[in-house]
C-alpha cells in the first residue's frame, strides 16, 4: 500500500482509518478491496496532533496526550480511624 490509498480522519471521537488496495490481472480487470476500522478515541488524546506514518507498509499513529493528561497523579493518603 502507498500513502495515496489511505484515508485516516476523526470523526467525533472516533478515529476512522480505511484503506483501498488495487490489484489489476493481466486481463486488465481492475480489482480492488476496501477495508475501514474504526477506533474510539480515549479521553486526554490532544486531537489536533494527531499523526500518520506509513513507512515499508506499516502505518503508526502517534496520538499525544493533553497536557492535563500528561500530568502525574495524585496520591491521596488514606488514614485509618477506629
């Protein structure tokens, strides 16, 4: 697959990914399959950023955090009573 043939957008809060691979025969007939997936988006995912990669047939998507979920947790300290 090439770059040209995928589509990766974001609906909402999904992340909708589809591909469309071509294959012609020596007849010429052109034969083609279309595949799509869908995948919820989580919360703390900085939409806007979002990016594709497609490099020797292997697409990465980088989905960077929101800077308020890059932030460390908070322990909370728990007394005991009685």
């Amino acid at each position: 697959m090439e770059a040209k043939d995928l589509d990766v957008s974001i609906a909402g809060d999904t992340l909708l990914i589809k591909g469309e691979k071509r294959q012609e025969t020596e007849q010429k007939d052109k034969n083609y399959h279309v595949t799509e997936r869908a995948f919820a988006l989580p919360d703390g995912v900085a939409r806007d950023k979002i990016t594709a990669d497609l490099s020797k047939g292997v697409l990465t998507l980088t989905l960077p955090k929101t800077a308020e979920a890059q932030k460390p947790a908070r322990k909370i300290d728990v007394k005991a009573t009685g």
